[in-house]
C-alpha cells in the first residue's frame, strides 16, 4: 500500500514546528505505526535527509515509551493498543495519515515525535513504589495476600507511563495514571502509615501539576495496558482514607 503521511518535524524544544508531507510507498498493512516510520526514515537517510525522531524500545506494548498521536489520538486508531501494536491495515491503501507528538502542555517536545515526560516521573517519586527491607525479608508466605487482591494489584500494576491517558484528557488530568500507582500498593498488605503517606503525596503531585479529572474517560480508552477507569475513583478513595484513618489497616 501507499501512504502520504503527514509528520510533525521540530528542531529542538523551542524551535517552531510544521507538518511535513512525504508520499511513501511499499507500505505493508501488517506494518504497526513505528514500522511505517522505520520504513519512510529509510526511504529519508538514503536521501541524505534527516530522519524522524521517535521514541521506542520494547515494541511489545509494555515499555510505554512510543506514545505518539496518530491522526489525532494518542497512539492510534484502535482502543487499548500502544502505538507499536497499531497496524496500518486499519487505513486504506493511498490514506492521509498525520503522525504528531503527544499533545500536552504537560509534555513539552524535544524534537520531532519526541517528547519529554518527566512530568510523570514526579508522581511516582512521592511514593508509587513499596520499600522493602530486604535485610530481614520474611518468607513471602507468611504474607497472605488473598488471590483477588493479587489479581488486582497485578492488573493495576499493568500501567505502562506512556502518558497517553494525559494527552488524551482535555484537562490534561493524570488521574487514571495515579490511580494505577496509587491502587495497585493499596490492594496489598502493606504498613497502613506508608499507604496513608502515599496517597496524600501523590495526590499532592496530581492537583500541583496536572488538571482536575472531569469525568470524560477517553483516558481508559487510549490506555494500552487497560487500566479501568475506576482507577480514578482510587485516588479520591486513599485520599480521603489517609485523610481520615491515617492509620488503617
Ligand atoms: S494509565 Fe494507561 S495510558 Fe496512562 S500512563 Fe499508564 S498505561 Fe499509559
Ligand atoms: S515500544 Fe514499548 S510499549 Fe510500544
């Protein structure tokens, strides 16, 4: 198949951008998004011209680093599926498709598709992690942890950081984002102290440097590790939980 694809090319972080159109051809429909740009960066190095900056790693959906939008949605055009799982088959053969950055205030652009998510990291610094002491680590069993617990925190603990979840959010909010950090720690058998610390720094995080969350739920659309969107409510919940029994069990 052939494809004109309209691409986001910017310098630098504060160079200004534009789209620009490159016909390619030999496009094959089992090709995912990142595949196409391999493809047409080839088609551009041998042309002496400088190719497309993206990002990408694991290319099996579980890295999160190939967030890009695609015609408009962060990562493409089927739900649930990062950008290296998006296949071109889903567009006709000579389709216009336009592949751009994230879009958020939140994610400033380093350099083409390349963005900076730095931001993200900061939620997960105030705590999204569990300490151990791995000195006097008990045997795992004599920490029970019922099986739907398990599954739970398993499921939560799916998130990506992608950050598709903010881009795709009008009020550029990352509440299903911390509620994958928040919620997957909560549904386990740690100290409640650290579960209460936790959730009020985390939360702190979210209402300092992302939107409020309205309700609008294209988050868990775009999310490609499925993190349900009662993730959010699991930020209200261990909020007002270390607010009011800062030390429950
Ligand atoms: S919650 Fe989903 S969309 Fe958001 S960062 Fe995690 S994996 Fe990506
Ligand atoms: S490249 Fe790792 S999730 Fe897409």
């Amino acid at each position: 198949m052939r494809l004109d694809v309209e691409v986001w090319r910017q310098d630098g972080p504060g160079a200004s951008g534009a789209f620009v159109t490159y016909d390619v051809p030999d496009c094959d429909p089992r090709m995912s998004v990142l595949e196409l740009l391999d493809h047409l960066n080839e088609q551009l190095t041998a042309r002496t011209e400088a190719p497309i900056a993206f990002e990408s790693d694991c290319r099996e959906g579980i890295c999160g680093a190939c967030g890009l939008t695609v015609d408009g949605r962060p990562h493409g055009w089927a739900d649930n599926l990062p950008a290296c799982h998006q296949r071109l088959g889903e567009r006709e053969d000579g389709a216009r498709i336009r592949l751009e950055p994230l879009r958020s205030g939140l994610f400033p652009v380093v350099r083409d598709l390349v963005v900076d998510r730095g931001v993200l990291d900061d939620v997960v610094l105030q705590g999204g992690f569990a300490s151990v002491d791995t000195g006097l680590a008990p045997d795992a069993d004599t920490v029970p942890v019922a099986h739907h617990a398990a599954e739970e925190s398993l499921d939560l603990a799916a998130c990506i950081g992608c950050g598709a979840c903010v881009a795709a959010c009008p009020n550029g909010s990352a509440a299903l984002y911390a509620g994958a950090r928040i919620a997957h720690l909560a549904s386990l058998p740690i100290p409640a102290l650290e579960r209460a610390g936790r959730a009020r720094s985390i939360s702190r995080v979210v209402d300092e440097e992302f939107g409020p969350c309205s309700g609008y739920g294209e988050c868990a659309r775009v999310c490609p590790a499925d993190i349900p969107l009662g993730a959010v409510a699991m930020v209200a919940r261990e909020r007002w939980g270390a607010a009011l029994h800062p030390t429950r069990t």
